[in-house]
C-alpha cells in the first residue's frame, strides 16, 4: 500500500523572519558596487570599459542563475537548493572583500550574482509552509525586504569604504548573509522534492538557455555603442536568434525540460512578464535619468548636487518601494493582481509625465521618483505574487523566477535607453545633455508605461487557490 505524504510543516513569523533576514542581506550585498564604482575604478586603475563590465557581470550572472535555481528548486526541495546557493554567495562576497585586482573581483561578482536565484526558492518555501492567504503576504514581505536591503547597501557602501575600505563593503553584507542563511537553516523545515525530482538535468535546456541570457544582457550593452561596433552588434543579434531557436526546439522534446515552453504560453506567466518588462524599463529610465539631473551643474538647469546629496534625495524612493512589496501583497490578497497592477501602472505613467512638465525644483524629482518607486513595488510584487500563486506548487520557483528574469532585462534595456537619449542629446564640445534629453527620456517612458494597461486588464482578477 502506498503511503500518503505528510502534509507540509506550517512555520510561523521567526521561519519567514529569517527569510526576510537573508533577503536584506542579499539585496545589500547586491547594490555595493553600484554607488561605489568611482572609488573601484581609482583604487583597481579601471578604464570606463572595464568599469562598465564589473556593473553588468552581475546582472548576467542573476539572469542566468535565477531560472536555474527556481527549477531546482521545484525539483529537488527550495531549501536543499538554497542554503547550497547562498554557500556560492558568500564564497563570491568573501572573494571580493579580499580582491587584490580587477580580474578576481570581477569573479566574486560572477559568484555573488547567484543571489538572485533567492528569491523563488524564497517563493518555493514560503507556498509549501503557509496557507495561501498568508503566502500571498509573506510574498510581499520578502520582496519588499529585498528593496530593502538594497536600500541599506547603497546607502552604507559609500560611508564603509571611504570610512573603512573597500574590501568591508563586501565582507559586511557577506558576514549578513552567512548569519541569515544559518538562520534559515536552521528555522525553516525542509520542503519536499517535486514531483519530478528523479528526472535527469535538462544539460542541454541548460547550456542553450545560458547562452541565450548571456548573449542576450551583452547585446543590450553593447547596444549603446552600435554606431561604433554594428558588425559585433549584428553579429550578437544572430547568435541570440539562434540561440533562441535551437532552445525552443530542444525543450519541446526534452521529457523534463529546465523551462517547460508551454509554461510561457499561459497568459499568467507571459502576461506578468510583458508587464515586468515594460514598466522595469520605464522604472529604469526614472532610476537612470534622475540622478543625472541631480548632478547637472547649477549654472545649467539642475541642481549640482554630489554623490552624498543624490543618495539624501533618492533615500524617500528607496523606503517607498521597500514599502511597496508588503503593500502589494496584502492589496493582491484583498483585491486580485489585477487591481494592484492597474493602480501601480496609473501611478507610475502620471509621476513620469509629471516630471517631464515640472522638474525644476529638487522637491519635484524626489516626491516623483518616490511615486515611481512605490508603483514599480505595487506592480512587480503583485505580478510576481500572481504569478505564484496561478501555477502548481512545484512550478513556483522556474514560474517567478521567470518574471524576475524579465526584471533584470526591463531594468537593463531602460538603463540603456536612458543613457542613449542623454549621449545623443548631449551638444557637441559640451559634457552637459540638453535639457530636452530629459523631458524626451519621461515622456517616452511614461508613453511605454501607459501602453501597458490594456495589458494589465486582461490581467484575471484573483489568483489561483
């Protein structure tokens, strides 16, 4: 006779407390360098090439990771598989915190970009532990805790390592992480493998879809630069398109694919990614623009302001959207997706096109650029939630890693585009873009942000139970 499994252990705050601990963690230790890369260039004599890659080599890292991660996951149990991951992580911390150049930081960033993949599996535990309704919530939380601590990381890495060095920057975040994961270790009860945890890995669904995310983030960076290199950028391009082609057709044949392609093809998941995608790129042409005009110099139209005023500034965005994921929850669990989603995407489109009318006074950029970031947190929270909780327990973690994937992407294409609009709108002999630059770059992204809500209400109104 067939024994019945147990059912899942229910976990209480101190269990979901610890994931949210590890989720600051994480999120700190990802935003280091970001705020930082000036002083990295000097002290390890970067050029603006080489600066450039240690900002995106961890972006890559996460898109590759993250779907990896959440399958595991799904397969094999999202505790076994994170508490392995986060071992990677703090490997990758420790390995940038004693850095001695260029080549081996840029290897603990490949490591610590494994991060990402923490929060599906994150996701994965919270719906095997807690009833949906609190699942919902908890969601949020994490998600919000995540922002949160990227908050933290961007504020303190500057002040650690002018204060301290460069090499406590990494190791503090690092010591966090090691401590949250052992708190998770030991709080949080296994979950149970997936129904497919005896399948073989998919190596070749793997190494097709490495190769379509790694070519995919070095195309948009380079994309920038194509007036200078479009045989590379071309030639990128057919590699992504073959990539592409020859992964589609090896998952439909695969009989335990890494990314099931008919999973891409319900509207939950390809509706939550198109919207991720297009307001990420909207939020990130936001993120981009406005600290630019922060620093445009005061005898020009801006403001002047240095590195500590623009994170003084940018401060009530980043507790706004740390806010946003919690908010978010509860909204998706008293409300559906469909709600949350419409109100963010509303709210981002109005503060965008608010600001390409009125950016004259600092007060304008922050209460704007606090809209934006509360709006990015309603809807992608909402999406991710959604997303969940619309698919089987054991596809929770490929299906929200999924949406996180196109986070990354949206936020790079937006940054790019941003950067694009202030290079070309900058006159020639001047370092100081054009002030229309800006009011073209909201405009476009409130546009694109706007267009989205036809999307957003084809949206189901609740979630899966």
């Amino acid at each position: 006779m067939t024994a019945t499994p147990a059912p899942p252990v229910r976990v209480g705050k101190a269990a979901v407390g610890a994931l949210g601990t590890l989720a600051v963690a994480t999120g700190a230790l990802e935003s280091v360098v970001t705020p930082t890369l000036p002083l990295l260039q000097r002290e390890l004599d970067m050029s603006p090439a080489e600066g450039a890659l240690l900002s995106i080599v961890l972006l890559i890292t996460g898109a590759l990771v993250t779907p990896v991660a959440g399958r595991l996951g799904d397969r094999y149990g999202g505790k076994r598989v994170l508490v392995r991951l986060m071992a990677v992580v703090s490997a990758g911390g420790l390995v940038s915190a004693l850095a001695p150049n260029l080549p081996v930081l840029l290897l603990g960033q490949v490591l610590q970009g494994a991060m990402v993949g923490a929060l599906p599996l994150s996701f994965i535990l919270v719906r095997a532990h807690l009833p949906e309704g609190a699942s919902k919530v908890a969601i949020g939380v994490v998600s919000g805790l995540f922002v949160g601590g990227g908050m933290a990381g961007t504020l303190s890495a500057g002040p650690v390592a002018e204060g301290l060095s460069r090499h406590w920057m990494f190791a503090l975040p690092t010591i966090a992480v090691i401590g949250a994961t052992t708190l998770v270790h030991g709080l949080m009860p296994h979950d149970p493998p997936g129904r497919s945890a005896t399948a073989g890995v998919d190596w070749p669904g793997l190494v097709l879809l490495s190769g379509t995310l790694i070519t995919l983030m070095l195309t948009l960076a380079l994309a920038p630069d194509v007036g200078s290199r479009p045989l590379l950028l071309g030639a990128l391009v057919v590699v992504l398109a073959a990539f592409v082609t020859a992964w589609i057709a090896v998952e439909r044949r695969a009989a335990s694919p890494m990314v099931d392609p008919r999973m891409l093809a319900r509207p939950a998941i390809w509706q939550s990614c198109v919207l991720t995608f297009v307001i990420c790129v909207g939020t990130s042409m936001a993120v981009y623009l406005v600290p630019q005009l922060f620093a445009v110099p005061t005898d020009a139209y801006g403001f002047g302001a240095g590195a500590t005023e623009t994170g003084f500034y940018l401060l009530p965005g980043a507790v706004a959207a740390s806010l946003a994921g919690p908010i978010s929850g509860m909204g998706v669990r008293r409300l559906g997706s469909r709600a949350v989603v419409g109100a963010g995407i509303v709210i981002m489109a109005a503060a965008l096109t608010a600001l390409a009318a009125a950016h004259s006074e600092i007060w304008h950029l922050v209460i704007g650029k606090m809209l934006i970031a509360l709006a990015n947190g309603l809807c992608v929270t909402a999406m991710v939630t959604g997303t969940a909780t619309s698919v089987d327990r054991s596809d929770t973690g490929i299906a929200t890693s999924l949406v996180l994937v196109t986070r990354v992407i949206g936020f790079a294409v937006g940054a790019q585009l941003g950067g694009a609009l202030l290079t070309a709108g900058t006159p020639s002999g001047s370092d100081v873009p054009a002030e229309s630059a800006f009011v073209t770059g909201f405009v476009i992204a409130g546009a694109v942000t706007a267009l989205s809500l036809p999307v957003a209400r084809t949206l189901s109104k609740g979630d899966k139970e």
